[in-house]
C-alpha cells in the first residue's frame, strides 16, 4: 500500500481532508495501535482498521488495495459512519458514490446493500427492495446479492398494490 496506494494522489488528497490516517508497524506495537485494535488479533497485513470519531470501530479490512479499490473501501467507510449518526441522506451519498464511481470495485456491492439499509429508514420497505433488486441485478454473482434474495413474493405483491398508478 505504501508504494502505490497511499501515494496515488487521489488517494492522498481523499484520506488527508476526510480521515485521520495512522501507520503502527505490528512487529513493534506501539499501546496505541494495541487501543486501536481493540481485542482482535492481527493475522495479516496490511491491516486498516476504521474508528469513528468516537473510537468506536466501523470495519477492518485486510490485504493490500490498489488506489481505486481503496478509495470505493473509503466511501463505504464514510456511509457507514453517517449511518452509526442517523445521518441518512449524507450515508446514501457516500455508498451511492462508492457503487457508482467505482461499479468494478469489491466494495460496490456492499455499498449498494448498506445504501438499501440507509433507505429502508428514510423511505420504508418499497425502497429497501428496489434496491435490493438493483443490487441483485447488478451484482448477481456477489455474496452481497445472496444476501438480499429474501423478499417474499407476498410482500413484492404488497409493495406492488400500494403504489401508485
């Protein structure tokens, strides 16, 4: 990460005006890095562990991401934090623009699930399963679209009849 990642300039640009980035060598740990880590283990590296503001964890990751991979991961990151706020709206924006600037990316697919989360609670069931259809459709071979192949076709008739036209 450190020779072609991290020094990609989108990548620099993204990460200083938006996250506060720390580098812990795991072979000499500083008691920092042991708080940041929590009670996991590292298994390999490279590790990313994201906290929130608050010190709380959103994710881990591990292994090496290549810039654009890294900045898709990066805006997953961003949706899901709004989303520990309740800030919906701005969640969405973040995990739409994972999937849409990055479709090719690991991380497009599980933002399109979490953006469907973030939906759920602005705009109820109806939009949790539009965009879940989404996802399936654009992503039917991922984990992600596995996940989501649970609506009922009750509930899609039930969807169906109450909208309108």
């Amino acid at each position: 990460m450190g020779t072609v990642t991290y020094p990609n300039a989108q990548v620099a640009e993204f990460v200083s005006e938006r996250f506060v980035a720390i580098k812990f060598n795991v072979k000499e740990p500083h008691p920092d890095f042991k708080e940041a880590l929590g009670r996991g283990k590292v298994l390999w590296a490279p590790l990313l562990v994201f906290l929130d503001g608050r010190g709380s964890e959103l994710r881990r990751y591990v292994g090496f991401l290549p810039p654009d991979e890294f900045l898709a991961e990066l805006r997953l990151v961003l949706g899901l934090s709004e989303m520990t706020h309740a800030n919906f709206e701005e969640a969405l924006r973040w995990l739409d623009g994972a999937a849409e600037l990055f479709p090719a990316s690991s991380a497009a697919p599980e933002a399109l699930f979490w953006a469907a989360a973030a939906g759920y609670r602005l705009k109820g069931l109806a939009e949790v399963v539009r965009r879940w259809d989404d996802l399936r459709a654009r992503y039917p071979e991922s984990t992600w679209a596995r996940r989501v192949d649970v609506v009922p076709d009750e509930v899609r008739a039930k969807i169906a009849a109450e909208q309108p036209g």
